[in-house]
C-alpha cells in the first residue's frame, strides 16, 4: 500500500505543482487585469477568460479530491491494521512481524505536490477558501 502512495504521488506530483502554480498566476492576471481596465474587459475577452479558469479551476479540485482520498484510504488501511492487530490473538513471532510491518507502514507517508505542499482535506479547503476570495475580489471590481 505505501508503494502504491509512493508512485501515485511521483505519477502526480509535477501535476498538482504545476496545476497550483498556473491557478496562483491565473488569479493574480486576473484580477490585475480587472483593476488595470477602467471600462471593463469585453464579453469576449470575460467569456474565454472566465472558461479556461473555471475549465482550470475544476480540473485541479478534481485531481486535488482524487489524491486527498489516496491519502484517506491509506491512512485508514493503517488503522485498520492496528485495530485488527490488538483484537487478533498471535503468537509473539506473528505479532513481531505484524509489528515490524505496520512500522514500516507508517502514518507519516503524505501526497505531495513535489515536496513543497501536503495535498490532503485541510489543503483541499483552504485552495477553495483562496479561490473565493479572489473570486469576491473580481466581483467587487467588475
């Protein structure tokens, strides 16, 4: 199971970093572009504008969900493996190498994006929180 989190977060990783970073950089374009023009943008110019960020938007809460539930089910495997431990009677041979297993099965494996940030529900909520932040900020100013 941690090799399966291992290679899932080496698979999307550069995604999520990449994805993350366009987002940030969407947003402030964005919103300097709605500053920066006293009449407004044309519809043209808003309605593509609007598409490829929600277009972008959706697809990284998406991927965002998919690798936050990874991490879930991974850390309620482990807990499971605990929990069957202490209720299943073992011989001490068995239960050394249940133990020594479940050690190197740590809580601690995380999915990343590249190192740099820990995608789990905590993540998930505060890129929704930024992204209606900036949001409310572009309604005030259009």
């Amino acid at each position: 199971m941690r090799s399966l989190v291992k290679e899932t977060e080496k698979a999307l990783s550069p995604s999520l970093f990449f994805l993350y970073g366009y987002l940030l950089c969407s947003l402030f374009y964005i919103v300097s572009l709605t500053i920066r023009t006293k009449r407004g943008l044309d519809d043209v110019k808003r309605t593509y504008i609007a598409a490829s960020f929600s277009t972008l938007v959706i697809f990284y809460l998406l991927l965002s969900i998919l690798v936050a539930r990874v991490h879930e089910a991974f850390v309620q495997t482990h807990d499971n493996v605990l929990v069957s431990l202490e209720k299943t009677p073992l011989s001490s041979s068995d239960a050394a190498a249940l133990m020594t297993g479940v050690r190197e099965f740590t809580r601690d494996t995380k999915m990343t994006g590249w190192g740099v940030f820990v995608v789990d529900r905590s993540f998930l909520l505060t890129s929704v929180g930024m992204i209606i932040s900036y949001g409310v900020i572009l309604t005030q100013f259009s």
